[in-house]
C-alpha cells in the first residue's frame, strides 16, 4: 500500500504540470485509473524516458536552479523532438532481443532472397550469354544456293568445291572449317560383323556422312578413342572411318587398338576412333564419318553439301561477306550463308525471362517479410496498451504516438535490410564460386535492397501505428493495466 500510495502522488506531481497535462479532466481520469494500479507501470516503462522521468520524481529530484520544491528535471515547454522520438523507439526495439531476432528473420529472408534472385537471375544471364558466344555467335554455315523452276522443281545454283576447308580456313576471323556430305550408299547396310541370316529382324543402319579432317575441329568434337582421319586419309582414299559415340555402341565397338572393322554393305572399313561432343552436329554422334577423298571414290559423291565453319566473336558480317567470294569468285550468288543471330535481341530476350521468374519469386519473399514486421508491430500496439494510454494522458499526441510505432517498424525493416542484403551478396558469391562462374551483382542494387527494407517496415507499420494513435487515453489504461 506504501508502494501504491508513493506512486499515485508521484504521478499526481506529473499530472499537475500544465505543459505535459493541459486538460484537467483527462488528468483526473488518468490519475484516478492511474491510482489503481500500484507499481505495475514500474517495469513496463523500465529503460524509456518517461520511466526515467517518473523515477527522478519519486527521488525527489530538485531543480538545479532554485532549492524550492519539487518540478519535473526537463524543461518547462520542452517538446517532444526527433531525438526523443529516436530514442524512444531504439529503446522500445531492443528491450526484447528474442523478439527483435525473429521478427527481424522474416526481413532478412525477403531482402535476401530478392538480392540472391536478382544476383543469380544476372549472373545466370552472364552465363548464357557467354554459352551464346561461344556457341551460337560463333558458327557460320555455307549451302551450295537453290532456285525454283517454272515447273516448280528446286535445282542446286551453285557447288561447294572439295577443297572448301582450304579456300576458306585463309579468310581473316576464321578459326576452323569443315565440310561434309551425306552418303548414299543405296542398300547396303552398317554393320560391325557380316551376318547373312534371311530370318533375322531388319535393323536400321547408322547414317553414313563424309567430311574433311577440319570437321572435328569445326564442330567442337572431341576425341573419346582412337584419332580421327587426316588430310592423308582424304587424299589417298583411305577406307577408314571415324564413329560417333551412338554409333560405336550400337555397333559394339568399345576399342580401336585391335583396329575393328565395319562393314557397309560387304565393304570392309577400318574403325580409326571413337569421337563425341559435337555440339553444333549433335547427329553425327549417331553417324559412321569416312573422308571426302573416300566416298568420291568408293560411293560416287559429287561435291560437299555443307561448310560448318567456326568464327571468332563479330566475324560473321565479313565471312558471310567473304566466303562465296572464296568458293566461287565467278557465282559467289551460288551461295547460301547462314549468319549468327543478333546478340543484342537473344541475349535480351533470354535476360528479359531470367529476370522475370527471379523476381517474382522476390517479391513473394518480400511480401512475406512485411507481414510478419506488420504482424509483429500489431501485437506490440496490443501488448503496450498501458503505456500508449499513460503517453496520451500525459499530453502525448496522436501524430506522436504513431511516429514512434512507425519509427520502430522502420527501424526494424532496416535492420533486416542490411542484414538480408549482406546474406544475400554473400550467397551470391559462394554459388558463383562453386559453379566456377562469374558473380554479377549491382552496387546500387545491393544498397536499395537494404533501404527498401526500410520502406517495406514504413509501409507495414502505417495501420499499427495509426491503430495505437487512435485508442483513447481511459479505455487504454483500463485494457492495459
């Protein structure tokens, strides 16, 4: 009872001062609630300014001015500033670490998720168009032209000439040149052991295609086994050939030292190599290649059908502009040139996607972490109903009671901002590392993330903060005490 009765006249030296309760009538009723709740106010307004300033009070704190009696230790007309809002609500932030962690988390995964989204949605973007370059703008394809007949029949206006690779590997941004055909060898069938049995099921033979030894090069293969033919074998006519990785094992043929041999038709063909890769002619993975030299003169072949040729990076323009001139220099008109496509438009359309899915699934994570600060900000308005209504009885405003719900929610979004941005680059970073790419993160990007983080607080703590201005001073202190 000693207790109640120190704090009750404590509180009545607050609530007879006229700058911080200007209204008599709400002094009276916040007094009377005021005397009815002994020393429960004591922990609640633990380490806040208004405790400290209740603490002075019942201290007996003198003015340092004059030895008269008692008066509060702030300043007569002392406002509540900025300073005091800040202070009030870093204080209020962190009387409760557990709660400042969790809620902080729900922050911290959204800005960190939209930073590793947008991080890994550019870097992923990097790497495509790296593969692009390396691949796609980087391949020129030459065709012997077509026309169309009055009678609506389709004949060749030029012919590659066999010694294609040699005109145009000399042409400037040219790295390799290879030529090949398809070959018709009419009945005769691919097969590693000559099996004449009328009975047995017909099996479908792998294709036959001929090339020159820039081929392997040209398309990026690679060599599994064995070698591949040389511009000896082309000349000479060799019967020897090179499978590809399908072709080899629905053939059987798992090793070259003990130099098998396939048959086409009751031709026997030495088996030089095994190859794979392939990667602008998947299809021939599944094919048996010989040299030019050996299907001109074994199988009759006309000329080249084709002329892959790999470029350096911007080449294209000039070697679609040079090569038909290198072919043919008196119908270079006979020429079809296939060209690599426009970097700009396929990297931006294949960035324009990746970016589109990562930042939406952003925005979910952002969406989520907003919630739980406007969650949490809530359940802290209801929680502190005492405290908000002592402030209002106390000559607290209604502009200033939401600034520190709303600088507390702010606070806490920015908190989260530069913790989940940090996450975030550092998550970037050890993906990248891992997959041997290159990390491709924006400055500016990594800075917004985390103010936005402050924006997200801001926006999620606007209806707690006007919820906790509008309660009234009396019902407060009653739902609250």
């Amino acid at each position: 009872m000693r207790d109640a009765r120190a704090a009750s006249a404590t509180l009545d030296d607050v609530l007879d001062d006229p700058a911080l309760a200007p209204s008599r009538r709400r002094r009276g009723r916040a007094a009377r609630a005021l005397r009815t709740a002994g020393g429960r106010l004591g922990g609640r307004l633990a380490g806040t300014r208004l405790g400290g300033r209740l603490g002075a009070l019942r201290r007996g704190r003198r003015d340092p001015g004059d030895g008269g009696p008692r008066r509060p230790p702030w300043q007569r007309g002392d406002g509540f500033d900025v300073r005091d809002l800040l202070s009030e609500a870093v204080a209020s932030v962190g009387a409760r670490p557990g709660r400042l962690a969790l809620t902080m988390l729900g922050t911290v995964l959204g800005i960190a998720s939209l930073v590793v989204t947008i991080g890994l949605a550019q870097t992923a973007a990097g790497q495509v168009g790296r593969q692009f370059d390396a691949v796609a703008a980087t391949q020129v394809v030459v065709q012997a032209g077509s026309a169309t007949t009055r009678g609506g029949q389709e004949r060749a206006t030029g012919r590659l000439p066999f010694d294609a690779q040699e005109r145009v590997e000399r042409l400037a941004g040219v790295e390799a040149v290879g030529a090949l055909a398809t070959v018709d060898v009419g009945d005769a069938e691919v097969t590693a052991v000559p099996v004449n049995d009328p009975s047995a099921p017909a099996a479908v033979s792998p294709p036959v295609v001929a090339a020159s030894p820039g081929l392997l090069e040209a398309v990026r293969g690679r060599v599994v086994t064995g070698r591949f033919f040389d511009a000896g074998h082309d000349e000479r006519g060799d019967r020897v050939v090179v499978l590809g990785a399908g072709a080899a094992e629905r053939l059987g043929v798992t090793r070259v030292d003990s130099q098998p041999t396939v048959f086409l038709g009751e031709e026997p063909y030495t088996v030089i190599g095994v190859v794979d890769g392939m990667v602008r002619r998947t299809d021939l993975l599944q094919a048996v290649v010989m040299p030019l030299g050996t299907a001109r003169a074994d199988w009759g072949l006309l000329a080249p059908q084709e002329l892959q040729v790999r470029i350096d990076v911007g080449a294209g323009p000039l070697v679609a502009r040079q090569a038909p001139i290198a072919l043919d220099p008196a119908n270079p008109d006979g020429f079809a040139v296939q060209t690599p496509p426009e970097q700009s438009s396929a990297r931006e359309a294949v960035q324009g996607d990746l970016n589109a899915t990562f930042l939406a699934l952003g925005a979910v994570a952002l969406l989520v972490g907003g919630l739980g600060i406007a969650n949490v900000t809530l359940l802290s308005v209801l929680e502190r109903r005492g405290e908000i209504g002592l402030r209002r009885a106390l000559g607290a405003t209604r502009r200033q009671v939401a600034g520190q719900f709303l600088v507390e929610s702010v606070v806490l979004g920015l908190l989260g901002g530069v913790v989940g941005a940090s996450v975030g680059v550092m998550a970037v970073v050890g993906v990248s590392l891992v997959q041997q790419w290159v990390p491709v993160l924006s400055l500016p990007m990594s800075f917004g993330a985390a103010l936005l983080g402050g924006l997200i607080g801001l926006v999620a703590g606007t209806y707690p903060a006007v919820k906790a201005a509008t309660l009234e001073p009396i019902a407060a202190l009653r739902g609250g005490l």
